[in-house]
C-alpha cells in the first residue's frame, strides 16, 4: 500500500528529490530492494543536488547495506567504498560549514584505514565548533582505537560535559573506563 502511494507522489513530482529520497529509504528499509533503493538515491541527488543530508544518507545506504555494490566508470571498477566517499564529500560542498558531514567523512575514513586523513577532518571539524557533543564523542572513540587513552578519556569527558543526557557518549564512556 505504501509503494503505491510513494510511486504517486513520484509520478506527480518526478523532480521531487524528497519523494524520491522517502521511496528509496523504504525500499532500503521495508522492502530490502538494494537495486531499487540505489536507483533511487541516485535519481534524488541528480535532482537535489545541494542536498547535503540527502548526500549523506546515500553514503551510508552505500556504506552499510549495499556494501558489495560496484560499478564500472571510465574503464574502472568503483565499489561502493569509493561511491559512498565521493557522497561524503558532496555532502561537505554542499553544506562546508556543518561539522556532522566532516565528522561522517572522518568516521568512514578511519574505517577504510585512512586514519591521518580521518584526523584532518576531526581536526576541521572541532576547528568549527569545539563545543560540539556529537564531534567530541566520536573523535573519542577514534583517539580510542588508536590507543591515545588520555586524549579519548578528556574527549570523553568533554563530549560528557556539553551534553550530560547523551546516552551513547555516557555508555562508550562506561565501556573506555572498565577496559582501563
């Protein structure tokens, strides 16, 4: 019943980056159509293109559930690492000042081992706002996984500090201090 409605709202607005974006989800999510959702992220950044959310969203899609997806462009294979980091970045032209999109593109860096370049953007990141709850937990984390535990613990306590009612940063913290 819900395809229905979101394939109408598709076809009434064909330029509806939203629609589209809404429909991809649900097939992402509801339907488990990976093929269908990437047809449409695809179509919903080509038409909202400044869309840094939007971006971000497809990255992740790209990132965790479609991670065996490639494709061949110039010549060469492209998997959905690469496809997903171009996203990330997209989203970081779109909206530069916005220290989340910084934050996602250092996480996925760290991720794929590109830790110097996942330090940079936690650095620009932090640069933006050095009081941001969500930059200083997830900059923890990564001090964490590189073993500077003193750096994790003060941006433990930092992120802890700038928002005291932050489940997730009050459990990693929980979880650094019983492995020390």
């Amino acid at each position: 019943m819900a395809e229905h409605y979101y394939q109408m709202a598709i076809t009434c607005d064909a330029s509806n980056g939203e629609a589209l974006s809404a429909y991809a989800h649900f097939l992402h999510e509801k339907k488990k159509d990976y093929p269908g959702a990437l047809k449409h992220y695809r179509m919903a950044v080509e038409r909202c293109y400044e869309d840094a959310e939007l971006h971000s969203e497809f990255a992740e899609f790209l990132m965790e559930s479609y991670p065996e997806y490639r494709e061949m462009r110039e010549g060469e294979w492209q998997d959905s690492k690469k496809l997903a980091e171009e996203q990330l970045v997209q989203a970081i032209e779109c909206s530069p000042s916005e220290p989340t999109y910084y934050v996602q593109l250092a996480n996925f860096l760290a991720e794929v081992g590109r830790k110097k370049e996942a330090f940079k953007m936690f650095q620009k990141a932090l640069g933006m706002d050095e009081g941001n709850a969500d930059t200083l937990g997830h900059y923890a984390s990564f001090l964490e996984t590189r073993k500077d535990y003193d750096g994790a613990e003060q941006m433990f306590l930092r992120a802890i500090r700038a928002d005291k009612r932050n489940a997730v940063f009050l459990y990693n913290y929980a979880l650094f201090l019983q492995d020390r």
